[in-house]
C-alpha cells in the first residue's frame, strides 16, 4: 500500500480522534465523516485510501471506544505508525483489522504530505529518506492479523486455535 | 507465587503464570455501557454464536442517561431489545457504570473482570483484577466467556506515611502520574501499596484504581485485607502476593504532598495548586467514576456547608449511583448541595465526557473531579479543563477560581 502522511503529535487520545459529542452512533459512515473532526479538521476531505496516520507516543490514549479505530479504518487509512500506542486502541484496531506498525523515528523523519509505502506485515515504512524499519504486531496480535480479525479467529476455531504462549525470558 | 496479578491468574487457570505469558481465561463478568454495548452486540451477532451466560453479562446505561438525543434513545434501544432477547436481567439505568458494578458486588476481591470501558480498571481497589477493552473483544467475550491477556509486568507505587490534611487519593494518583508520565505503566500492572493505602477507605481505593488507567495500566490493585472485606460483606479471600517481582518500584512520601491540579491540556502536565491558584473558573463539576462516592460528596459538603458559589461558576454535583444519592441525601449532602446554588443532577458520567449535560463553550475554563483533560472532551476543544479533589473543586467552585481548601475564609 502506498499514500500519503499525515502527521499528529503526541497522545493522540480517542476523544481526538472521535470527540465524545460525535460518539452517539455505531454507523460507519457517521463515525468515518467525524474522525479527527477537530485535531485535524483537513483530514476526512482530503485523505485517500492508502494514506497512513504518523504519530508520536501513546497514540489512542484513554477512552476504550473502538468507535476511534473504526473510524479511521473507514476512511480507507493503510496504517497507524506511530512512537508509542496506548493498550485497548491497538488492541482493537488489531482486532477490526487496522494495520499498526510501533515506529519510534517515523514521526522525526516524515514530513506531512510525504508520499510512502508500507509493508504493514513486515513493519517496514519507504518514504522520502529510505526505509524505516518499524515492529509490526506479534504472538497473539499477529495471529489475528493473519485471520483478518477477531471475529474470523473465533468463527474458524475458537479460542482453541489459539495457542498458548509461555514466555521465555 | 508473585504479583497480586500473577496470583490471581494462576488461581484462575490452575497452573503458574508469569509475567510475559499469553493465556485465555474465563472470566467472572464482561460489562458493557450504553455507548460501547451496542458495537459489542453487533460483534457478538455476527459470531453467530449462542450467549455465554446471561447471569455474568451487564449493561449499564450511564454515558447518556437519560437519552438527550435520538441517537442516543437508539443506543439505549438496541441494548434493551438485545436484553430481551438474551434473558439478561443486568440492565441498569441507575449511575456509573463501574459505580453499579461496585453498589452490586459485581466485582469481588480476587475476581477477574472486564469492562467495555477503559476505567474497568476501578474494581481492582477491591482487590479484583479489571481491565478494559474493546467492543469487539467484549462481544467475543459475550459467546465464549473468555478472552486473552498476557500476563502484565507489575509496577509497584509504595506510599509511606500519611496524606496530610486536604490531600486526597485523588492527589496521590496525579502525583504518580506527574512522575511516571501519562504512559508511565504501559501495558503493565499497578500495585497500589503501603501504609497510606493501607489507610484508605475502599472508596478511595476505587480512585487510585480507576485512574491508574489514565497513565498506560492495564489494571490497578490494592490487595484487599480487613477494609476490603468489610465492603464485601465479609467475603475473605486470600490474596496476597507471593515472593513477587516488580518491574519497577516508586516510593511516594505520602506526608510531603501537596493538593494536585492536572492541568489543560494532559493528565500529566500535573502542577501544585500553588502554581495556579488563583485561576477564575466558569465551571466546576464534582461527580466522575472517579470522584463521585459518597467519600468524595462528603469531601465537598464540608465545604460547600453554610456557603454558596460563586455567581460566575456554574457547579455540578454528580453522586456516582442511586446508591450514593441515597446516601448522599440521608447524610443531608443533597441540600447543602442544593442550598450552596449547585445543580445536583442525575446518577450517571455527568459531564465527564462532553456528551450530555454541563458542557462546556470556547475559551471557558473548568475545573472536574474526573480523569481526563484532552482539548474537547468536556465540550469545545478550546475550553481548559484542569482535574483536582473534590476538596479543592468545592473550595473553587466557592471562591469562583482555583483554591486550595486550608486556604478558604471560615464561614462568618
């Protein structure tokens, strides 16, 4: 997937994304014209699917709404990249099917409006300057990436097809 | 052996966990709130499977209750013909969400819960593993009665001493997050430990542990002894943790605190009241599955007694459930309240979230009892919200700008 960059800073919180004024509805379409309506008020008229979200630490940071992650899924966003992702967002958004890649530098090195490509599976970000290596989900997060989404792990074989993993330390 | 988490998942699943591993466990409850609940029915639905235990599932109607708009009266809609249709008789329309689950013994020391909701994590002051999650994630958990965690790593915040007078639970938690940053314990357990917690009311347990998600803790937890069970009728469990490893340790001197004040625009940007009392304020709100117990109303009726608020700062009480309302007006709470020129309104998050009632205009400046301060979540994102104890929210709300409680006149 390829398109361009827009940049957010830090703590991008999930009443940034979806304001809890907005947050009345479980319609799609509702949920995709409010996303970053007021952090980034350009956003919804002017991204193309494809495009990527770059961001700084903690991005999703407080309200569990997956309302956010569905709202940016719906706007045709290849990938999250961000410094830093707060637990229940990138848990959801792994869990609907929203690419999310942990990459520390993107954000110092890409530039609003850049044009790059994302290997959502691998992590690995091709913009302007290079290639940007960032981490892709694994164990668990991985595993329902490769299913296309909660729901499809749990239809094909419940929690059973699930392993579990003893850490090694 | 371990964590207090760790604990309770090898109880759980019959076998030694540690910190770092994946597991699926059963749950006891999976809670879902009139916002989040009807994408967890349309995940739940498209599963095609049938409902794991009507008896374990509650849906609290809390965000926008009662209904302002018609959006809002469809949520509320979906999730009563789902009830129907499930049995489930865990319908409540009567506060907070995590306030009810409190009131109802939803949540039990050593238990394992989870929560459509980020602050899930409120119950662990009961010693009782919660943690939030997504709709899609809660609607598994609704056929299968199970989801996955890994095993967190465990921070471990020990406060020594005594909170001196006007300084809260609520102060403790900000001062943490002052410290560790609003992703301080990311991904990982908080354990809420020595003798100023040990000190505490379960009320103020609750507080430490509903904030602890707002900087990163997938749980909070306080290890429950004699005051736990107490508020659990008498329920004992034997929880303790065991040889544990902490991640990390911070040591909190409890008696060199001072009154805290989250400021506009993150929960960390945490100041003294010193630094900016003073500031006039246009609102202020007491209530939040935060502050909104009876323990936190007493707080501000102490002060609120005998006095009014100011004419420029429009305040709002908000007890947390019936259950604290009624108690709120047995004790005589509700009239000081009312006297004082407060509004009291309904059980429920109030104005917490900008979605109902007490919102708040361009430019105006707030001061809540709640967790959150992001631009925009109490209204317009041009508004200043700063987040305190209820102590200084009624000394404020009095003075018509920020003040510290000691600081207040005594009443003529």
């Amino acid at each position: 997937m390829s398109g361009r960059v827009f940049l957010l800073g830090d703590g991008i919180s999930t009443d940034a994304i979806m304001p809890g004024r907005y947050n009345v509805t479980t319609d799609p379409d509702a949920l995709r014209r409010a996303c970053l309506i007021e952090a980034r008020p350009d956003f919804v008229e002017s991204v193309q699917p494809g495009d990527v979200i770059v961001a700084g630490r903690n991005f999703g940071c407080g309200s569990s709404r997956e309302h956010a992650p569905l709202a940016i899924k719906q706007n045709g966003v290849a990938a999250v990249i961000a410094a830093g992702f707060a637990r229940i967002f990138y848990r959801n958004a792994v869990n609907i099917g929203l690419p999310v890649i942990r990459c520390e530098e993107a954000r110092c090195v890409l530039r609003d409006g850049d044009h790059v490509s994302v290997d959502t599976l691998r992590g690995e970000i091709t913009g302007p300057a290079g290639v940007l290596h960032g981490e892709a989900p694994s164990g668990v997060a991985l595993r329902v990436i490769e299913a296309g989404s909660l729901l499809d792990l749990i239809r094909r074989g419940g929690w059973a097809a699930l392993t579990e993993e003893r850490h090694v330390s | 052996m371990g964590t207090l988490t760790e604990e309770i998942f090898s109880r759980r699943l019959g076998r030694t966990v540690h910190a770092g591993d994946t597991v699926v466990a059963g749950v006891d409850v999976a809670m879902a709130h009139d916002v989040t609940g009807p994408l967890a029915i349309e995940a739940f639905r498209q599963l095609g499977s049938p409902l794991w235990d009507a008896t374990r599932i509650v849906f609290n109607f809390d965000h926008v209750m009662p209904a302002n708009t018609v959006a809002a009266a469809e949520l509320h809609r979906v999730i009563r013909e789902f009830c129907v249709e499930y049995s489930i008789t865990n319908l409540f329309a009567e506060g907070i969400c995590h306030q009810v689950m409190v009131d109802r013994g939803m949540a039990r020391p050593g238990g394992i819960v989870v929560g459509a909701d980020s602050h899930s994590t409120t119950y662990g002051g009961l010693g009782c593993f919660a943690t939030g999650l997504g709709s899609t994630d809660i609607g598994v958990v609704f056929a299968t009665g199970k989801t996955w965690f890994r095993i967190p790593e465990t921070v471990r915040i020990d406060v020594r001493g005594a909170l001196p007078e006007s300084v809260y639970a609520k102060d403790l938690a900000l001062n943490v997050i002052r410290h560790l940053g609003s992703d301080g314990a990311d991904y990982c357990a908080v354990e809420w430990t020595g003798e100023a917690v040990r000190a505490m009311s379960v009320d103020e347990r609750l507080t430490l542990c509903n904030l602890s998600t707002d900087f990163g803790a997938k749980t909070g937890l306080v290890e429950p002894d004699e005051v736990t069970f107490r508020h659990a009728d008498g329920e004992d469990v034997d929880l303790h943790p065991v040889r544990p490893e902490y991640a990390r340790t911070l040591v909190i001197d409890a008696g060199a605190l001072r009154p805290q004040i989250a400021v506009h625009p993150a929960i960390d940007n945490v100041h003294d009241i010193d630094e900016v009392a003073g500031t006039p304020l246009d609102e202020v709100f007491i209530g939040s599955c935060t502050n909104g117990r009876l323990t936190d109303l007493a707080l501000a009726a102490a002060i609120l007694s005998g006095r009014n608020v100011h004419p420029r700062t429009r305040t709002i009480v908000v007890p947390a459930s019936r259950g604290v309302y009624l108690d709120a007006l047995a004790a005589g709470y509700i009239e000081i309240f009312a006297r004082a020129g407060a509004l009291v309104l309904n059980p429920g998050c109030g104005p917490c979230l900008g979605r109902q009632h007490g919102v708040v205009g361009p430019g105006e400046r707030v001061l809540s009892t709640s967790n959150r301060n992001y631009p925009g979540r109490m209204g317009s994102p041009d508004a200043q919200i700063f987040l305190a104890s209820p102590a200084v929210a009624a000394a404020s709300a009095v003075a018509g700008a920020i003040t510290d409680p000691a600081h207040l006149e005594a009443v003529s």
